[in-house]
C-alpha cells in the first residue's frame, strides 16, 4: 500500500498502540499522524512507518482541516467497524 497524506493508519507501538491516525506529512522514514483528539493538529506526533499500519481509506484533504473533521472521519474506525 502506498503512504500518501490523508491515509488512515493504525498505531502498531508505544502508548497510542491500537489507535487509528491520519497521516499530515511523509518525510521518510517517518510520519507525521494525528487523531484530532490526544494528538491534535497543533501538536501532532511523528512515527516511524515501520510503527504504523497503513489501511485502504484516504481522507480527502478537507476532511483533515479541523480536530472535529478528523474525529467525525475516524469514528467508524475507532468503533471497531474496519478491525
């Protein structure tokens, strides 16, 4: 699967392990992620991509503007629906 920004990705290690993210930046080999909520747009968290598993959803760009647009597009995950 290909990285790109707006790609869904799960937290494979440290605390946020199991957590979904949406990926801001790629500067390889690491990451830019936040989930809108424990890391919010103003201080969003660089993984590794060796930490992260990616998954076959890419928000489209307006769909990562806000903290609440982020929470809003990962809610079906978060629930379990794509595990």
């Amino acid at each position: 699967m290909e990285w790109e920004i707006g790609r869904v990705v799960r937290s494979l290690a440290g605390r946020d392990k199991g957590s979904f993210l949406v990926v801001l930046e790629l500067a390889p080999p690491y990451a830019v992620v936040c989930d809108g909520k424990h890391r919010p747009l103003e201080r969003p968290k660089r993984k590794k991509l060796l930490h992260l598993a990616p998954t076959g959803t890419v928000l489209p760009q307006e769909a990562v503007k806000t903290n609440g647009k982020i929470r809003k597009a990962l809610r079906p995950f978060q629930d379990g629906a794509h595990r």
